[in-house]
C-alpha cells in the first residue's frame, strides 16, 4: 500500500499526515512535492493541512495551479482514494473536485480545539467508522463549508456527506453553537465527491491517530483505506 503525500510551500501538517500513514498504519509512505508531475505510482494521495502559498487570494487559490495537479485530477477522476485534510479540503473545493467552498468561519475567529463529528457516510476513509462519533482536532480559519441549496440537496440525497459536528454523545449541532466551530451550512465537517473515492474534510485526523498522545480516533479514518486497497487488490 503506497500514499503520496503531497507537500506544497506553506504546508504545515505534511509531516504529521507522513507520520500518521507510514510510522503508524505501516504505508508505504512518502512525500511528493508541488513541482513534481506525477504521483509515483502511489495507492492513495494525502492532500495535507497548512497554508499552501500562504493562502494568498484565498486559501488554495494558488496550490490549484501547481505542476502536481493535473496528476492529481486524474488520479481522483480514475477513482484514486484522495484525502484532503484542512487546506487540502480547501484545495480539493478550488480545484472542483469537490463541491461547495471552505470560506472565514463564522464568528471571523481561528479555531484550534477539539471537536466531535458523526460519520455518515460509506467510504474508502469512513467505512469502518460509519456510525460513530470521533473526537477530532481542528485548526482552521476558513473552515465554513458553503454551498447552493441545490448542491446541499444533492449531497443529502446521494449520500456525500461524510461527517457532520455534532456533541460527544451524537447530539445535532442545532442543540448548541459551540459544537460547530465554523458554522458551515448543514453543520457539515467533510464530504465526499460523487464517486465516493475523494473525501475532504477540516478536522485533522492525523494529529488524532496516537493513543500515546491521548487520541487515537483519527486512525480509524487511515485504517479504513487500508482495509478498502486490501479488498481492492
């Protein structure tokens, strides 16, 4: 099992998702950078956390421009497991690969806490935590999740919603408006695109996959794809 790991200027949770495949779930793991043109015969991609281009216009904005991108197009439109964490969310949402856009949070603040999110959705990250409720960390500024009402239909209808902010036991998000950090439409924490391969989310389960740091919730995400390149081969 081999993930990419793409590392753009400005990226800042390249080393932690690096971590998180290789050290802890035991991928074959390693970084391609934003000047490269192809992924190395990779499995999986990782799209990381950061600031790519420093976020300048707005977040991801540049990073769609990158040499690596059109490899990564094509690797998500042959149905390529592709995880977008944060600013690869963001990235993921400029590039059209996924639907809607990431704006400033709600309450114009940058958000750093722990936060709980319901699985929802089937998927290559999320089967084996469909159901659940994780405790996740976020770190986003512009992590609001917007999008038509048409499209929030479509996502509700087929099924792409992959994870929504919701209290420690499940509670709904409407219960309490500390429970969404960024007030994102549907209180919506991640989706997956039509396909089901690329999933984008803004909570961080790469710095959640260590029960020696007090959190192993996020590793359920990695062991996921594990289990579907497994069943894949």
């Amino acid at each position: 099992m081999k993930i990419a790991v793409l590392r753009f200027p400005g990226s800042n949770a390249d080393w932690d998702a690096l971590h998180a495949a290789r050290d802890v779930l035991g991928a074959d793991a390693a970084y391609v950078f934003h000047k490269d043109t192809h992924l190395d015969g990779a499995d999986a991609v990782i799209v990381p956390g950061g600031y790519a281009y420093g976020d300048y216009l707005r977040p991801g904005a540049i990073a769609r421009f990158s040499p690596i991108v059109p490899a990564l197009v094509a690797f998500a439109e042959a149905g390529g497991p592709v995880l977008g964490i944060c600013n690869g969310f963001q990235i993921l949402t400029e590039l059209g690969v996924l639907p809607g856009a990431l704006t400033r949070n709600a309450h114009l603040r940058f958000e750093c806490r722990d936060i709980h999110v319901r699985v929802e959705a089937r998927g290559p990250f999320t089967d084996v935590a469909r159901g659940t409720v994780l405790r996740l960390p976020v770190a986003h500024a512009d992590g609001r999740y917007q999008c038509a009402a048409e499209t929030l239909r479509e996502l509700e209808a087929r099924g792409q919603i992959a994870l929504r902010y919701c209290g420690p036991q499940g509670e709904p998000a409407e219960s309490d408006p500390w429970l969404d950090p960024n007030g994102s439409v549907g209180h919506i924490a991640g989706v997956y695109n039509r396909a089901g391969n690329v999933l984008g989310l803004m909570p961080h389960p790469e710095r959640a996959a260590e029960a020696a740091l007090g959190n192993d919730d996020g590793l359920t995400l990695f062991r996921s794809l594990r289990r579907h390149l497994g069943a894949a081969s």
